[in-house]
C-alpha cells in the first residue's frame, strides 16, 4: 500500500494534501510523486489548486461527484430517515422496502435503499460468514402446512456469532446457554424453547410440547419431526434409544422421527438458517438489554410474535409474507393464536414429562441376549396423571395412551 492509499484511508480528508505541501517545500515535484505513489500531474495539481486559494488545504482536495443533484434522486429528507432506522434496525434492502412502505406509505425501491446505504456508508451487521456450501432444495409439495419440522439446539453463547457486549451478558445476567428451535419449513412458523443443560430429557420435552401444541390447535395429520444425529435427540436413525422413543412414546401422537444424513447439516437449512437471523436481529442487538432472567424470557417472547406474525419471509414460495400469513394464503383454518407458543425453560418443564412417561425404566441400553423382559411395553404410564399435559399457565390435551399392562 502506497503513502497515498495510507492517507486516504486514514478519514482525514485534507491528510493527502497536509503531506503534499509539506513534502514540496524540501522535494521536487518528482521526488514527492515518488513518495506518495502517484504521477507527478497530480502533485502539480495539487500545488495549482494551493496556489490559486491562497494557502487555503481545503480547497485542495474537491469533493467527487456531481456538482448538482440529480432530479431523480429521493429527496433529502427520506434519505435521512432511511440511514438513521437503518442503524437501529440492521435489516436488509427489501425488508427495508416493506418496513417503510408499511410504516410510512412511502414507496421505495429495494435497490434505491441500497443505494442511499451505500452513499451513507451502513451495512447490515454480519455475525457469521458466508460459505460457498450448495444449499438443499426441499420439495414444498410433498407436505402440507404444519406438517414437516425442522429441530435443533443452539449453543447462544458463540464468541464468533455475537458482539463482545451481548456475549458477556448471558453470564452476567446467568441467561439460559441453549435454545431449542422447532420451524415448519412450508410457512416458517416458527417455536423456541431455552434450557441450561443440553440433554435428551429437555429435547424430548421440547418435541413433545410442539407436537401437544399441534394437537391442540387441530393439526390432525401426520407430522414429521427431523433432527441431527446428535446425543440430544437420541443419536442416529439406528441408534436404540431413537427407536425406542418413536415406538414407545411419538408412535401415539402419529408422529414421525426423521435423522438428516451424517454429516450433512444442509439438509437442515431451515432450522439453521434461522439460527443466523437469531444472532443478527435478536441476539445481537438485545442481550445487552437483558438484566435478569425474566427480562430476557420476555423480550424473547416479544421476538418469537415478531418472525410469526410481523416479520416478511422471502424465501422460496414466501414473497414478503409473514408465516401467519401463509396460513391464509395455504387456506389452513387454524385459529390464528397458534404462533403465540409460550416460550419456557426447559429444564423446569421436564418435571412434568415424569407424569406421563417413567423415562428412567426405559432400557435405553442394549440388554443381555439372555435376558428376559418382564415388562413387554418396556415403559410405565402413570395413569393417574395421564388427563393432561401440565404446563405453567397452559393446559393440553394428549392423545389416546396405550393401556397399563399390568406385570404381575
């Protein structure tokens, strides 16, 4: 990098004309080009324009750009309020577009907000690169709506995802480390959950409150619940404990357990990719603000009603709607509260799911072959709490259970 490219990015405007003049009151013209890295017509003139202003620096660097605006350019006034909501809100050029015309009726252009970012000099905040990985292409028709979900977890705590201030929050303020995240990949309805230990027990929990939340508001069909292969969801397609948990337990809910190919995290992208709008619009900006565990539960609830029923997709098939509102433009008649999941902790509501399975008596582990099980259902039902799903504020029902065998 030459001694001009240093001072023209230093920010100081006048730097390259400060340097100039003072190196050709000791060099010639020549030899300060040659310093500098330029050709010696510019030093020249720069040294006309000093001249002609009388000493005045400031005359020597001209602003680029036209001399007079052009006609067609959006007026002043709308490109001030567009760069300063851009720096509050970090979206991008087409949510932008909505947002304003939504907000403000005023008609612009995706590429003319880009535009007056660029003159302005704002960039959406980007907390995780972009890799060069082919995306997965999922077949939209093969399901219906509510129908096919994507699971995982999330370490929030990610030095490489979050500003230094908001990474620092969440053991100051002791927040919950790990989120569950349950999305339709159809609308992009969307569920979260937060524990502090990423377990199976809280995984199961997370899985079974979607699919009692499903079941409540009428979504008879089949459901397909696809995961990693990862220990928290029971290990791969083959593994015992994930057979054991689709026979004895999701088998009753007509719900079907699916494992993405190892190694291949793509097939997942819904799920994965909301992860990263997690980081840049939510994490980001408030985990800072949180001051107690309660707080950050809240504003969590606030962000989830946000990306189901304010937030535009424009993803394959969305065109700038909401996930709500591809409910409606899919003709699904479900009551339009069924966004509206409550955001828990985990770890407290895994209690409750000791009422209605004993996941300690399940032999998750492979049995001596000469071992004879005196239990054949190889789970106990606790009938006496088998009426309700019981949840803090919420009360669901649950599918029909299989009759207590009795042992004896």
């Amino acid at each position: 990098m030459t001694l001009y490219q240093k001072l023209k990015a230093s920010g100081n405007p006048q730097a390259i004309a400060q340097v100039t003049i003072s190196l050709l009151e000791s060099h010639s013209v020549k030899e300060t080009a040659k310093i500098l890295g330029v050709t010696p017509r510019w030093v020249y003139k720069l040294k006309e324009r000093f001249r002609l202003s009388n000493g005045d620096i400031s005359a020597c660097i001209k602003k680029r750009g036209p001399k007079f605006r052009m006609p067609t350019r959006t007026p002043e006034h709308i490109e001030n309020l567009v760069a300063t909501l851009a720096k509050e809100t970090n979206l991008d050029s087409k949510r932008w577009a909505l947002f304003i015309k939504n907000t403000f009726n005023i008609q612009l252009s995706p590429f003319t907000i880009r535009n007056i970012r660029r003159r302005y000099g704002i960039r959406c905040q980007k907390h995780i690169t972009i890799t060069d990985s082919r995306r997965f292409a999922a077949d939209f028709s093969a399901f219906e709506p509510l129908q096919f979900w994507q699971f995982d977890s999330k370490h929030i705590a990610d030095q490489s995802a979050l500003p230094p201030e908001a990474y620092a929050s969440i053991f100051k303020n002791k927040l919950p480390l790990y989120q569950f995240t349950a999305i339709d990949i159809k609308t992009r309805l969307r569920f979260i959950a937060y524990a502090d230990s990423l377990d199976f027990k809280n995984s199961l929990t997370f899985m079974l409150l979607v699919a009692a939340w499903l079941r409540a508001f009428s979504v008879k069909h089949q459901l397909f619940f696809q995961t990693d292969n990862r220990a928290e969801f029971g290990g791969s397609a083959t593994s015992r404990k994930r057979k054991l948990i689709q026979k004895l337990i999701f088998d009753h809910w007509n719900v079907s357990l699916l494992n993405i190919p190892e190694r291949n995290k793509k097939t997942n992208c819904f799920v994965e990719r909301s992860h990263r709008t997690d980081d840049e619009e939510f994490y980001a900006l408030n985990l800072n603000k949180a001051t107690s565990r309660s707080s950050f539960l809240n504003m969590a609830q606030n962000w989830i009603l946000y990306f189901n029923y304010r937030r535009p997709h424009f993803g394959k098939n969305m065109n700038g709607m909401t996930p709500v509102e591809a409910l409606k433009f899919y003709r699904c008649l479900y009551h339009p509260t069924i966004g509206f999941m409550p955001v828990v902790v985990l770890d407290q509501l895994s209690n409750y799911v000791s009422l209605l399975f004993d996941i300690s008596s399940l032999p998750w582990d492979n049995l001596p072959k000469n071992k004879k099980l005196l239990n054949e259902t190889m789970t106990h039902y606790n009938l006496a709490h088998r009426s309700s799903f019981v949840v803090p504020a919420l009360s669901l029902p649950l599918p029909d259970l299989p009759a207590h065998r009795n042992n004896d």
